[in-house]
C-alpha cells in the first residue's frame, strides 16, 4: 500500500471579501498554510498543527485581513 502525504486545507472565510483586502487576506491564508506545513513536518501532530494554525489566524493576523 503507498504511503499517505498528508495535506492542509485552510479555509479563507465565509463571507464576501471586499476587494480591498483581497490581496492581504490570501496573504494571511499562505501564511497560515506555510505555518500548518512547517509545524507538520516538525511535530508530525495533526492536533498540534492545527491548534497552530488556528492560533496564527485569530492572534496574528492583522485583524483587517481576518474580518
């Protein structure tokens, strides 16, 4: 049986962009997914990576980009 590559999904919100932030927000989003990925391949935790990534999202990213 072939070895399973683990894959991240972050999900950019549910709700209409203005056009303004677009640009910050997918920023924010490859931020958060090349976070998911470093700490992955680190702590090989699926738990841990995501506590991580929800962390970034809500504490670091400018606020302006989350809402």
């Amino acid at each position: 049986m072939p070895e399973l590559e683990p894959k991240l999904i972050v999900h950019g919100g549910a709700w209409d962009i203005p056009k303004r932030l677009h640009h910050e927000h997918l920023a924010g989003i490859e931020q958060a997914l090349q976070l998911g990925q470093q700490v992955l391949k680190k702590e090989d935790d699926a738990l841990k990576t995501v506590i991580e990534v929800i962390k970034f999202i809500e504490e670091l990213m400018p606020v302006a980009v989350r809402f």
